[in-house]
C-alpha cells in the first residue's frame, strides 16, 4: 500500500501563487509516476501535471506556463508551483502515484484551492 497527504491548498486572489506539497509513505517502490489532478464541482477529475522519477514532465495545456511540477525522490514528495491563479482553477486538487507493477494508482485525500477574482 501507498499512502499521499496532501498539503497546501487555501484561497488566493486571481494572479497569486500556492504551492502544494505531497508526501509518499509505504511501499513506495512500487512508484514511478507521480502526479496531480483536480476535480471543480460539476465536473470530471482531469489531470493536471504529471512527473516520473527520472523527471519527465506532463502539463495539461490549461496550466502550461503557470505551474510547475516537481519531486524529490529522497523525500518522496511531489510538489506543484501554481503561480499566475485564475478563478478556474479552482477545484479540489489530488496527488496521484501510479503503481509500476500493476498501474493500479493511489490517491491522496484531496486539498482545496479557490481562487477568487
């Protein structure tokens, strides 16, 4: 089993800056990829960035420029710089870790970010 606790998550000002934090706990060896997705009300959960642990980088096209995703393996965490927040990004964001073995993928319990305008 893997567990992800997500952190850093509030409400900002459109424009502003959170950087979100999660930590990777268990059987961790299992993990290549790393990432976070997001979930706005009414809607589906859709990915947001992703990261391997040789550090390859995927970025949904809404967030290219803005965010940046990033990991750093002797601390099993990942982390997602969010700078230049617009109001739709809010949404409930998840930390994703995807198993190597099986592709089964663990999920954190979520972190709200609201940006009002």
């Amino acid at each position: 089993q893997v567990q992800l606790v997500e952190s850093g998550g509030g409400l900002v000002q459109a424009g502003g800056s959170l950087r979100l934090s999660c930590v990777a706990s268990g059987s961790i060896f299992r993990i290549n990829a790393m990432g976070w997705y997001r979930q706005a009300p009414g809607k589906q959960r859709e990915l947001v960035a992703t990261i391997t642990k040789g550090g390859s980088t995927n970025y949904a096209d809404s967030v290219k420029g803005r965010f940046t995703i990033s990991r750093d393996n002797a601390k099993n965490t990942v982390y997602l710089q969010m700078n230049s927040l617009k109001p739709e990004d809010t949404a409930v964001y998840y930390c994703n870790a995807r198993s190597d073995f099986d592709g089964f993928d663990y999920w954190g319990q979520g972190t709200q970010v609201t940006v009002s305008s």
